[in-house]
DNA sequence: CTCCGGAAGG
DNA sequence: CCTTCCGGAG
C-alpha cells in the first residue's frame, strides 16, 4: 500500500485490510471483486492484483512465509528493489540500502546531485551512494532514519535546514537552497475529454428482490453499468458506461470535474441519458441489457456501494445516489 | 492549481 | 531504456 502512496492515505485502509484478509491464505482465496472492494480509493489497482498474485505464491510454497533476504524478495510479483530492501533490512537486519522518494531528497540534497532522477541511472547511482552510508551493524535503524529525516524534517516544499541533524555536511543547505533538489523533468500532460452516461430505470421487483426487501426500504431504481473488461485499465472495477450518442440521448448534465492521472487530465462529464431505442431497456439472459457492452448490467444502489469503482465513477455515484434521497 | 510517490511491461 | 499506472496533500 506504501507504494507511491503517504502513510495517512494508507492508514484507514491498513487495519482494515488485515482484518480482512489476516494470513496470505486469506487473500490467496479471497474473490478479486472483494479484494478491489478493500482496496477502492488508493488507486494503482495493479497493485493490489500483484499483492494477490503474491499471496497465492508465499501460500503454495513450502515455508507459507516471505523469503528473508531482498535476493529472495525480489523475486516475488509486486515486490521490487525498494520493497525487498525494506523488508530485508527492517524485518531481518540484512545490510540493504533502501532509496524511496526520501532517501533520493535527502542525498540528492546532501551531496547537491543535480541530475535527473527519473533516470533509472541516476537512481543506481543514489542507491550506491545510500549503501556505501549505510551502517552495516545497524541497517534498520538507518534505513528508517535516513526516510523519517526525509519525511519529517527534509520534506519536499519545507526542509527544517535550521533543525537538520546532518545539516553541516550538506551541499544543499551550503548553497542555500535545498529546493533545487531533487531535480526532475517534469512531462507534459495531454487533455482528454470524456463524456459518462448515467442511464436509469425504475425497477420490477422479483419475487426475489420483494422477499429480499420485506421490512427494508430497498430501493428498486437500477443504474446501468459496467465491469471494466480485461485488457483495459482497472479491468475488474466498476464504471458508468461511455456515452453513446448511437444508442442514447442526454437529459442533462448531472456533474463535470476535472482529475488527473499521470500524464493526462481528464475533463470528465456525466451526463443523465435515456436510450434513444427501447431495446436498450431489454434484459436478455443472464442479466445482460441488450445493445450494451459485456459486462453491463442494471444495478441497484445497495449494488453500487458494495461493487469497486475507480474514484471518478465513485465520485458520480455518490453524487447520484445523494441526489436521488433527496 | 502543482507536486508527490515504486514496480512492471514494452 | 522508456512509459504507464491513481489519488491525496500542500
């Protein structure tokens, strides 16, 4: 979870998650929707599918532990250079360097490093330099200390050089302006527009559904949606479908944000529509609407609260389904 | 708004 | 080597 994400993102997921899946046998069984489930909101969904993958490795093997040494660790699907130096070194005292976006700000800016350090070349040449640092008797507390100076004290817009214990070596506090450290090359970001439909259809109970919701204020309206095919991004989590202006006709404008991910910047619409034919409406077998995307189906809002959605789609649905109380 | 942050796949 | 993946905080 760690992973390009800061410790208070993480917290409210953390406990949750263990409590949820508490042994790797447990998230190795674990259905993936469940897994996205706990998992919506942090983002970098790839992630979670590696960690799974991972659980279900450590599971099958002999010891149903992780390897102890970064050699082993890094072997394993999700864990990286950075991951297995952290768990070698804290977990099991392996002399390992670890270089995350603190150890790269605090060395960069100790030794006035002025490359850039999205290069993968600059970053084994930091990684060097924070092991030739390290104090092999003591790897865990170094590693630790060397990312708590960078998190706390060395911090990204307000380095504390006045309270700085390393402050005399530094290049950076010598030149006087710690801020042109670390250096990156900043890519240019392209715009993208994209227009969502909300659809929505007042709901024919089942025999089913009415037993369901004896004595429960259940509501029976049903939002179309669909899961995110394989192959494309967030495969497995839940979004409101593209607009089409071939088989639907906007109402209205329900909401319209901007958001970024990496390079782009999406303007994102959405847009209350009905289907400009009925067959839209028709539900062939197995739940599918016809003239609809595999994977589309009628959703009530118990189902979109319990379904994964990417924090876009989230974000239209809770604005949705507060609207819709109201 | 801008900036921050690891691993994998190509 | 390069690009791709998200969301929250400042």
């Amino acid at each position: 979870m760690l992973q390009q994400t800061q410790v208070t993102t993480v917290l409210p997921y953390y406990d949750r998650w263990l409590r949820l899946f508490p042994t790797w046998q447990a998230l190795a069984e674990a259905p993936e929707g469940a897994v996205l489930k706990a998992w919506e909101g942090l983002g970098y969904y790839r992630r979670v599918r590696n960690l799974q993958r991972l659980a279900k490795v450590v599971a099958e093997s002999p010891t149903g532990r992780l390897p102890e040494t970064a050699a082993g660790l890094l072997e394993l699907p999700g864990i990286g250079p950075y991951t297995a130096s952290a768990i070698a070194s804290i977990a099991h005292n392996e002399p390992t360097a670890v270089l995350d976006g603190n150890v790269i700000r605090v060395l960069t800016r100790q030794l006035a490093y002025g490359e850039d350090v999205a290069k993968p070349a600059v970053q084994e040449t930091l990684r060097a330099a924070a092991q030739a640092l390290l104090d092999p008797e003591t790897p865990a507390d170094f590693n630790q200390a060397i990312m708590e100076l960078g998190a706390v004290l060395c911090t990204p817009r307000g380095p504390q050089c006045l309270v700085c214990p390393v402050r005399l070596p530094c290049k950076a506090a010598a030149e006087g302006d710690p801020l042109r450290y670390p250096v990156k090359e900043r890519a240019d970001t392209t715009e993208v527009h994209e227009v969502v439909s909300v659809m929505k259809r007042e709901g024919h109970a089942s025999s089913q559904e009415r037993a369901l919701s004896q004595g429960h204020a259940m509501s029976l309206t049903r939002y179309l949606c669909e899961e995110i095919p394989p192959g494309e991004r967030n495969h497995g989590l839940w979004r409101f479908p593209r607009f089409d202006a071939e088989t639907m006709r906007e109402e209205a404008e329900l909401c319209a944000f901007t958001y970024g991910i990496t390079r782009y910047r999406v303007r994102l619409r959405a847009v209350l529509a009905s289907p400009s034919s009925l067959s839209v409406c028709e539900e062939t077998e197995g739940g599918q609407p016809a003239g609809t995307a595999p994977g589309a189906r009628w959703l009530t809002a118990q189902e979109i609260e319990a379904l994964p959605f990417a924090s876009a789609h989230r974000k239209i649905a809770t604005l949705l389904l507060e609207r819709e109380l109201k």
